[in-house]
C-alpha cells in the first residue's frame, strides 16, 4: 500500500503548531491528569488479535513460532507443518470472530464495575484490530472483516464508559526476526508488509520505521478519539524520545479541541517524564503511596495476556484486593481478559468480571471517586514492588487493611475475612489508635457497606476496636467512618 507519508506528517506537525501543548517536557508536564481518570479507578484491558487462533503458548505465540527449540515453534509444526508452508499469515482467515457482539462486551464490562475500556488496537504482530488506511492487514479488511475498534468505541461510549486504545507497534520492530534464521515465510519477503523489518532487537529503529509510527498512532486519535492511550515497554528507545514528545503534544491538543473531560497516556519505565503521562506497572504494584497518579495492568490470567488453552486463572478475590491496594496508594487497576477467536468471552473471565462487579455495586463509594488518605494501610502482608510481581503477594489477612478517603468527612477502612471467609466479631484497627494520632476529626458514625446500620465502635490506645454483625462473612469488606 502506497501512502503518502511526508504530507501526513506535515499536518501532524502543523496541528501541534495550532495547539497549546509544544513537543518540549515542559510543555507536556502541564497537561495534568483528567477527572475522569482519577475517579475511574477501575478499567478492562482487552488481548484480542490473530493469536487467539492458535491458543497457544501466549500472545507471543506470533514470534516463539519462528524461534528454534521454542515450545510454540514444536507445537506449530506438529499441528500447522512447517512455517514455510504455514506461517502467521495463515492463521488469519481462520480468525473470523463471528460471534463478536461489541454490544453484550459493553453490557459485561459496565456489569464489571469498571469506568473505562481499552482494546489492544494494534499488538506486537503487526495486524491491526481497526480501520487503517495504513495497511491492508487489518481487521477490517480482512479476517472478520470488521472495524473492531470502532465498533467496542461506539458499544462502550453508548454504556458510559471511557473509550481508550493501546499501541504496541513498536515493538513490531523486531518481533518476527527469528524467521530469518531459517526457510520460512518471513524470510521469503513477499509478506514484508506484515512481517515488518523483522531486525535484531539491538538494532534501534530506522526513521522511516519511527515516523511510522507516529502516523499510526496519530490515525487511531483521529478516527477513534481514545480517552486514553497506552504505550507498551520499547518505546522508550532513545531514538523515539522526539517522536514520544511529538505524539503527546498532538493527542493532547486534540484532546483539547474534543472537550469531553481530557486524555491521558500511559508509559512504562522511562519513556516519559513522571508528570508529562501516567506510568504504568505491568503486572506489578507499588509498596507505598505514589504522590503522583499511576495505573497496574494486570490480567485475569497469571500465565498469558490473551486467550490459549489451559490458562491459569487468578481468584476473583486476589484481584479485588489488588483493586483495593492499589486505589489504597493512588492507582487504577487495569484488568486484562483475553476472547477467543470466534469473539466469545471465555466463561470464567465473565465470573471474575461479575464477582468484581458485584463487590464494586456494594463497596464501590470506597474506589470510585476516592483518594489516598495519610497511609495506604496495615498489616502483615507485604506487596512485593515492581513489575511483574502480581504473583508473587500471599493472601491479604484478616489483619491487613487498607485506607481510602472522600473529601474531608470520610475515611474508608478496608478489611479481609479470614481463610474461611468469616470476619472476626471485633475488628482492630491499629493505624486508628488515639496514640498515634494519624486521624485528627472525631468519629460520629462506623457502618458496614450493604448492612445499613451503625455499628458499635470505641477508639483507644491500640487502635479502633469495631463490633461486627453475627455471623459476618465476607472476603473483602468496607467500613466507612463518618467524620464529625
């Protein structure tokens, strides 16, 4: 496909001109985060692409499939023959998604609890999920046939939700090079088009590439006004840091002009400056407050980001407690579930979906809206810090708590239940002591989330002491505290 890039380009250039944001930190770090975002707390992260077709392996099954020894290349042969006869390529026409309803998708994920959505609109493999005018190996003109994208954009927005987009087109810069080692469809260089460059990992992009996808991802602003943006990891390769900036001041001048409550970005590691977007954690936590608002993004699944046969799932209660923790230190929880093929939800991601949802319609004035109090919490349970460490947390006890607040009247303390899901008959809060003096209002009233009535309290010198109904049970719950 022909494009014409340079004048593309141009009018990118000359918008960010028109706008108020400059391609300089500066300039970014003024952009602020948007309400919404900050109130949200709660989104759906969605894998969905040509790699659901095989089920294999991970989202990654596109390139371990052209790596030697890998368990998905012996898998590939074994069951597809050799990647000279059948590569990635031919794994397209078999995904049609005939059972994609962007409509029931919107209904689950507001029943979820969550406030905003973001499909993955182009992954690592170079197929597009979305109507581009960039390339011909794309959803919409092949595969399902479907602008995907836009259909989730309309379904979500209808159903009140934030409509965002992920990009992890750099990376396509390398992704498939292990074909090149060897007779292989890559190697033959009549698909280029999708394959990519195909380069080694340690070769930084060529401009060209870079400018690529600047235009690229400028398209998906344009055509689908995502609320917000994420980036994946390799973006921060020295190279892009003009590209990074350029994009930023272009999105967020479109932002402006759009007028429907402000953008965001996401980066991981370095990428961009602390206050110019919001960084993300994959899979991974904090250990304290952040001053600076952040986001996790993590999946329902511990072994791979989209669907494949066999996935390990995590516990709808191990995710809400890292909802809570995470809200607790001043972050969104962004949650990954991966479709299948044909565009069915797998039955056990809409449990967790509607076990989180459930929760949230009871405890939810505890995330929505809230922010950090003075510390994020107690107890014994340590929450390892960094990326890729979701698996590594024990179970939060009935010992660990964590703090919330909404304005000045209202602090949030919320609880465990103990292995057998019962709650103990008096509840002890030890960062409320009269001693150490972190709550400096008085306290009127304690209820209990979905009970209704007050309950028995009294604040002492080793912390907050609160009788509990008889019979209490619950994995997590939420006691809010009236504040005089």
């Amino acid at each position: 496909m022909t494009i014409d890039q340079p004048s593309r380009l141009s009018t990118i250039r000359k918008t960010i001109l028109r706008g108020s944001f400059t391609p300089q930190w500066e300039s970014l770090e003024q952009v602020g985060i948007p309400r919404w975002y900050e109130d949200a707390k709660f989104g759906i992260f969605i894998h969905w692409g040509v790699y659901a077709v095989p089920a294999f392996d991970s989202e990654w099954y596109p390139r371990n499939m052209y790596i030697k020894g890998h368990r998905a290349y012996e898998h590939h042969v074994k069951t597809y023959g050799l990647q000279s006869q059948f590569g990635y390529k031919d794994f397209i026409p078999m995904f049609r998604a005939e059972q994609f309803d962007a409509e029931a998708w919107a209904k689950l994920f507001k029943q979820s609890g969550a406030r905003f959505v973001v499909p993955v609109a182009e992954h690592h493999d170079g197929f597009a999920m979305y109507d581009t005018e960039l390339s011909d190996w794309c959803a919409a003109k092949m595969g399902p046939k479907r602008d995907i994208v836009g259909e989730l954009s309309q379904a979500v927005r209808q159903h009140g939700l934030i409509f965002g987009a992920s990009s992890h087109r750099i990376e396509h810069w390398w992704f498939f090079n292990g074909g090149q080692a060897f007779e292989s469809d890559v190697k033959a260089g009549q698909h280029a088009d999708l394959y990519g460059p195909a380069a080694p990992e340690h070769c930084p992009p060529s401009k060209e590439f870079m400018e690529d996808w600047l235009v690229r991802c400028c398209e998906l602003v344009d055509k689908y006004q995502p609320q917000l943006f994420w980036f994946d990891w390799w973006i921060e390769q020295p190279g892009m840091k003009s590209y990074l900036r350029e994009f930023a001041a272009y999105y967020y001048n479109r932002g402006q002009e759009w007028g429907n409550g402000g953008v965001a970005i996401n980066y991981k590691n370095d990428a961009y400056t602390p206050r110019s977007a919001v960084l993300d954690l994959e899979r991974g936590q904090l250990a304290d407050i952040r001053p600076l608002y952040w986001q996790n993004d993590t999946s329902v699944t511990k072994n791979s980001w989209c669907y494949t046969e066999g996935n390990v799932y995590k516990t709808s209660t191990s995710i809400i407690g890292d909802l809570v923790d995470v809200v607790s230190k001043n972050g969104a929880l962004l949650l990954n579930i991966g479709p299948k093929a044909d565009g069915t939800i797998p039955a056990e991601d809409q449990r967790i979906l509607l076990d989180i949802g459930a929760w949230l319609e009871v405890n939810g004035e505890a995330i929505y809206g809230t922010r950090p109090w003075k510390v994020f919490g107690e107890g014994p349970t340590q929450v390892p810090e960094g990326g890729f460490t979701d698996t590594l947390r024990g179970d939060f006890t009935d010992r660990d708590f964590r703090f919330t607040t909404r304005g000045r009247d209202t602090l949030y303390v919320i609880g465990f239940g103990k292995s057998d899901g019962t709650v103990n008959q008096t509840v002890l809060v030890r960062s409320l002591a009269t001693d150490l003096r972190l709550l400096t209002r008085k306290i009127g009233r304690v209820v209990l989330l979905g009970h209704g009535e007050p309950l028995a309290w009294s604040q002492e010198t080793d912390g907050l002491r609160v009788k509990m109904p008889a019979a209490c049970s619950a994995q997590v719950y939420v006691l809010r505290l009236d504040l005089e």
